[in-house]
C-alpha cells in the first residue's frame, strides 16, 4: 500500500474530527466516563482493527483511550489508517 503525500493527509484530516498528525502516525484521545467506559471502546477498537488487519497502539489512562495509527510495514500512513480512523469514530 502506496504512502500518502503531505496534501492527501491533510486532506483526510479535515474529515477527521480531533486527529492530529504526530510524526508518521495519526492520533486521537477518547474521554469516557470511567475506567469501564474507556475498556469497552478499547475491546471495539481491538474488534474492528482485527476485522480490518491493521492494529492501532492503544494507550489506556482510566478513562482516556488515545489511539495511534500508522502503517508500520509501509514506513508512514496509507489509506488503511484513514479507513481504520473512520470506522472507529463511527463506534
């Protein structure tokens, strides 16, 4: 999978609300209500990366969740990351 340019990232970011470039990753922080909260977005973010084949970091801290993705074997972000992204915040 083919990295995308500088202009395609920012691009996709536009549609991405609270993303943030972070070197060669994309990342966004998740609030919830509690601990228990935070654990079942995780459990459906690890669902649907699965799903997909295309594994985020995940950083659990009580109730915030920050997931980062990047395509490690590509070297930066593909479209795998942007389509990964999306289907999270349709959680």
């Amino acid at each position: 999978m083919p990295l995308l340019t500088s202009d395609q990232i920012q691009k996709e970011l536009a549609d991405l609300k609270g993303w943030q470039l972070d070197g060669k990753e994309v990342k966004k922080t998740f609030e919830f209500a509690d601990f228990v909260h935070a654990m079942g977005f995780s459990q459906s973010v690890a669902l649907l990366a699965e799903k997909a084949n295309h594994h985020p970091d995940i950083d659990i801290r009580w109730n915030k969740v920050t997931i980062a993705l990047s395509t490690h074997s590509a070297g930066g972000l593909t479209e795998k990351d942007f389509n990964l992204a999306k289907a999270i915040e349709r959680l």
